[in-house]
C-alpha cells in the first residue's frame, strides 16, 4: 500500500519550519506503511566543489574518525555531522574517488545519498520512531520528500525503503508497482547506471537519472517515463532545486496535493496536510493522470 508526501517550499522565510512541517505529514501516513520510513531533505547546500555524501551504519555509536581518515586521502576541507546511525560527509572530491575509498575501506556503510544538498535518511520501523530518530522536526530546508512502507513484495529492509537516489540530487519515492523493472534495470544497467537493490522503485530513480544524463529536463524525462515506465504508480522526485509528481495513465493510486503562496505539497491522503499553516485557503486537487508536474528547477544539477 505504502504512503507518499512531499513538501516544497515557495516562500523562504519557511525554510527553518521545514522539517517542523513535514514529520507529522509523514507520521500520519503511519496506517499505510508502519514497516519502514524514510525521508530525502535538500538543505544546506555545498558549493559546486563540495560533494556531500549521507552515509549509514548498522551501529548507533560508530566512530566516525576513521572514515573521515580514510576519504583524506583523496579529498580536502572534509566535515563530518553525525547523526544517530548516519553522517552526512562534506567533501572536496570526486565522485568516484569517494565511492572507491568507501568500497575498499568501509564495506559496511551505505551509501545513502551523493549530491551537493541532498541527504537521505531512511530505516526500517514505525515513521514516528524513525522522525524522533533523526531529529526531522528540527530541520531546516527547501524542500523534502518522504515515504512509509508496507512490505508486501519483498522483506523488510533498510535498503528495501524508500527514498531512493541513483544520481547526483536525485531521489524518488514510489506508491505502486512497476511490471517491467526487471528488464528496465538490465537495459540500464548497460547504459552505467548502478542499482544496489532489487526493489522496483529504485528502477524508477535510475531510469530519471539516465534520462537527465542524456540532456531531458526534468519534465522532459518524466514525459518519456510515461512512455518507458509500466504500471501503476504515484511517484514524488526531488532534484536540487526542484519537485515535482506523476502519475500513471490509469491513476489507480490515492493522491491530494495543496498549493499557497508559500508550499506546493502532496501526500497519499489528506489527512497528511490538514495541520499545514494556511490549508483552509489552499488550492485543493488530485494530481491527473499522465500530467507532469515541476516547480522549481526541471534539472537536478
């Protein structure tokens, strides 16, 4: 069943309030996906020189001192934030010379997220541990997307759970399913993208990150994606500086989305939105079937 949100702020003056906003968009949608949750925060954007990668542990109290030890050899002016399992690295290197030093010296991390404001934090659980865990309420930024899982296709894993990112800033959640992401990831996978599950909706990342690697905009790769992609879905993508929704011509999985002059929002259900600052005077209206919709910017570097 699983439930989608997203959040994009108009109005910069909101950008502290931001995960204040969000967590209870997400613990509300608890009913549809209690098996995990995650949520993909764009804040506190790096220069184009910096990369931030959000990495994962399976220990709450890892030293984080040996990694930033570790990514010293390949990069400058490193920071690392923890926060409970996860820290977000700050850091002046490429991409690849990150993800090799991680590889060889730190099997046991997930790579969670790499962008220059993107950091993805996810794990299996009750949404409402999982907000508390993380600290969301606390959160400042632009905009955010977020999802709670019920397993039914697969177990419950921390890498089975949505956000998925497979490009630099780009992250999709996903309510639905897709009949032909087996043979989608093997045509991809030729093209170079990198898949680490098999869950479906990690498909659907990877195809929008090769469409934006051949040139598309952002609109321009989700109107192929009505073409490539099979099935029945909702989805919320998040770029650097955009969001945007689709859903499938048929348009069989719930949504409601709210628009002020302040927010765009979404959520699988109403009741995610009721409690946001000027809802009673919102734009109210269920996203139509085969439409693209973008704010912000359609690139997501």
């Amino acid at each position: 069943m699983c439930g989608i949100v997203g959040l994009y702020l108009k109005n910069p003056a909101l950008e502290p309030r931001l995960g204040e906003m969000f967590a209870p968009m997400l613990v509300a949608m608890s009913g549809r996906g209690p098996d995990s949750a995650g949520f993909a925060i764009y804040r506190r954007p790096a220069d184009d020189s910096t990369i931030k990668v959000t990495l994962q542990s399976t220990a709450i109290d890892r030293d984080w001192s040996a990694v930033q030890e570790s990514l010293g050899a390949v990069g400058d002016d490193i920071l690392v934030t923890p926060n409970a399992n996860a820290a977000v690295v700050e850091i002046k290197a490429g991409e690849q010379e990150i993800r090799d030093v991680l590889e060889k010296e730190h099997p046991d991390l997930r790579i969670m997220s790499i962008g220059h404001s993107i950091e993805i934090l996810k794990e299996a659980g009750l949404p409402v541990d999982i907000v508390a865990q993380y600290g969301l309420v606390g959160m400042s930024g632009s905009h955010i997307i977020g999802h709670t899982r019920m397993a039914t296709e697969s177990d419950v894993t921390t890498e089975g759970s949505h956000p998925f990112s497979t490009g630099m800033d780009l992250c999709l959640v996903h309510n639905g399913s897709f009949s032909n992401h087996n043979r989608l990831r093997e045509v991809l996978r030729r093209k170079g993208i990198q898949f680490e599950t098999d869950n479906d909706t990690e498909v659907a990342a990877g195809y929008l990150t090769w469409r934006l690697q051949e040139g598309d905009a952002l609109e321009e790769a989700l109107e192929h994606a009505l073409r490539d992609l099979d099935g029945f879905y909702t989805l919320a993508i998040g770029t650097k500086n955009g969001f945007a929704v689709l859903r499938d011509p048929i348009a069989c999985k719930p949504a409601v989305m709210a628009e002020t002059d302040d927010y765009v929002a979404i959520a699988s259900e109403y009741q995610s939105l009721a409690h946001l600052p000027g809802i009673e005077s919102a734009r109210l209206w269920e996203p139509e079937p085969a439409r693209v919709y973008v704010w912000g910017e359609q690139v997501a570097a």
